[in-house]
C-alpha cells in the first residue's frame, strides 16, 4: 500500500511539473533570447553609438549573430559613405587639388 501511495504522488508531481512547463500545450513559435540584444536605430550609426556598442555574452565569447549583424551593417554604411566621399571629391576636382596645393605652399614656407 506505501508503494502504490508513493507511485501516486510522484504521478502527480510529474503531470503537475509537465503542465507547469507548458508541455502539455504547444511550442511557443517565436524564438527566445537568452543574450542581450541591444536594438540600434534605422539611420547610420555614430561614432559615439558605436563606443557605447555592447554584444551579449555567450558560453563561446560574444553572440557571433549580433556581431556578424553590426559588421555587415557598418560594411554597408562605410561603403555608402566612401562612394559619396568619392562622388563629392570627383565633382570638385580643382578645389580639391588647389585647397592641398595652398596648404604644402604654407607648409613649405613655416618649415623655413
């Protein structure tokens, strides 16, 4: 008679930790986050956002998604940046070229 008692109550402790678990249900569809995830605004990044920057942290070192992500966004951004830093120089070739011939010219004349 103890065994059967003891047999009961481990059942019901059983199917009371499994419904607590939400094993009788479905699975939740959307993906838990264990690590944090610092969201970052849609526009580019400054330079300061970048300082302030934190990764969450896993057993392997840093979340390698969250890492990958920022590198491929700023790879982005850093490209769009040159190409308009090549597009404003390449339109104003002589103001460049005269702004740096001026400044070797002073240059030239404090160094004696």
């Amino acid at each position: 008679m103890e065994w059967a008692i003891a047999i009961l109550v481990i059942a019901v402790l059983g199917a009371a930790a499994v419904v607590a678990a939400g094993g009788v249900g479905e699975m939740n569809r959307e993906p838990v986050r264990d690590t944090y995830r610092q969201d970052l605004p849609d526009r580019p990044l400054t330079g300061a956002e970048l300082e302030e920057l934190r990764f969450g942290i896993t057993i392997r070192g840093y979340a390698m998604d969250q890492v990958d992500d920022v590198l491929a966004r700023l790879s982005h951004e850093i490209a769009d940046r040159d190409a308009l830093i090549s597009r404003l120089t390449s339109a104003h070739p002589r103001e460049h070229t005269s702004e740096h011939t001026s400044r070797d010219s002073t240059d030239r004349k404090v160094a004696r």
